[in-house]
C-alpha cells in the first residue's frame, strides 16, 4: 500500500515562520549600540532551537551584540529562507522580535552543541554563555503579497515528553538506523553525499547535519513523545524507500 495522506491545511503564519527559523544555521541578529549613540547594530550568529522554536544562542562577552545586550535586552532575529532562490525577495524569511536572556538549562546547550558540534571547543570558555531569545511578536514574509504580523510564534503543544526523549531518538536513529537517515536526506529531501545523521528532533520534524550542513526534514503529523516520533520516523523511511525502489 502506498504512503499517502489526505491534503493538508495551509500552514499558518507562525507555522510558517517557524518553518522558515527552525531550518536555519545562521541568522542576523539586531542589538540597539549600548553608548552615547543608541542605533541599531546587526551581526551574524549561529543559531539553534528549542523544542518550542525558542531561539538558541551561544555569544562572548566580548562581542560587540553581547555588550549592547546587557544594556538593552531588545533584539530582532531575521532568519533567511531564501537561499537557492533566483530572485531572493521571492523566498521566505522570518524576524522575530525578543527579549535575550542567559540561561542555563543544560536542554539548551545540548540542543545547541547538537546543532553546531565545532562550537564545543569554545562553549566552556568563560566569556562564552548561551541565551535564549523570548520572543514576543513575529513578521513573516512568504513571498510578494504573503506577509503577516503576528503574536503566537512559539509552538504550542506540550513538548516534555518529547525533550526527556530525544536523546534515546537521535541515539538510536544513528546508532541502529544509520541507513534510514540517509534515505530521508538522499530521497525526501534531494540532498547528496554520505554520512548525514540526526542532531535533534522537535514536534514539526527533525534536524540533520552533514560537514557544516543543516537539513530539516518536516513532519506531516506533531509529534509529542517517543513513540508518536517512531511512528513518523518509521512512516517517512517507508516513502524514502518506496521513492528508491
């Protein structure tokens, strides 16, 4: 029997942006210039997230961002969903309005050191903490024409279970289910070269990372705990391998 699913709504404008933000490596950040002279300062950073799509960051105390933060909590993140696109204006991109805050949750550094492994041999150096960025408000531009303001950015569902799970998933999957990862990567998603793994999963999908890549691969259906990530791990390997056969 072949793998099919009834059509889907159309996705929502926090839906949306958090499709565009959780396939994100990178990102803009704007910080308001701490001094005689307030004006706006954007820089690069890497960029992680929670389960809920909460934004993750690790930065120095040294970093230009980081002294305008501890002046002024208020900052914008622009994730880009444009690349690959021949006219960019056309592609997707999200920013989202937060406050920064120092955490130290040890979810947060897990997820983020999942996401981007080369930054352990800094994360321990003692101007370097993870902050997480509690956003408030959201604008998503999907295109020409496609673009909304809104206020319920985060994912809603509870995601405990699935927090205190997804060691075991990303454990297991790369551990027994090497092959599987690389059918989603090679057959869903198109992308080429060997030795893609898993790094994370959250209720809309899952993260895979390859030499410096990043990948998501969506969910059809939230997931919210181990088995409900097994059934769709397991329902996703069946169209890769039915697309292979």
């Amino acid at each position: 029997m072949s793998d099919t699913t009834a059509p889907k709504p159309a996705a929502s404008p926090a839906q949306q942006a958090r499709a565009v933000a959780r396939a994100c490596r990178k990102a803009v950040l704007a910080t308001t210039l701490a001094g005689d002279n307030p004006t706006p300062y954007a820089s690069l950073v890497l960029v992680a997230f929670d389960h809920d799509a909460t934004p993750l960051l690790l930065i120095s105390t040294l970093a230009e961002h980081t002294r305008n933060i501890t002046a002024d909590a208020r900052v914008s993140l622009l994730c880009d969903g444009t690349d690959g696109y021949a006219e960019p204006l056309t592609g997707p991109r999200a920013t989202l309005l937060a406050e920064a805050e120092r955490t130290t949750d040890p979810r947060h550094r897990a997820r983020f050191l999942a996401r981007h492994p080369g930054a352990a041999m800094y994360a321990d150096f003692k101007d370097f903490a993870f902050y997480k960025l509690k956003v408030s408000r959201a604008h998503i531009v999907a295109g020409f024409g496609r673009i909304h303001w809104f206020d319920d950015y985060l994912y809603g569902g509870d995601c405990t279970k699935l927090a205190e799970a997804e060691a075991g998933i990303v454990e297991h999957m790369n551990s027994d289910h090497a092959d599987a990862t690389q059918l989603y990567a090679s057959r869903l998603l198109g992308l080429s070269g060997e030795g893609w793994t898993l790094s994370g999963v959250d209720p809309e999908g899952a993260d895979l990372i390859r030499e410096g890549q990043l990948a998501r691969l969506p969910f059809d259906k939230p997931v919210s705990d181990a088995e409900s990530a097994r059934v769709e791990l397991v329902r996703l390997v069946k169209r890769a391998r039915q697309q292979a056969a």
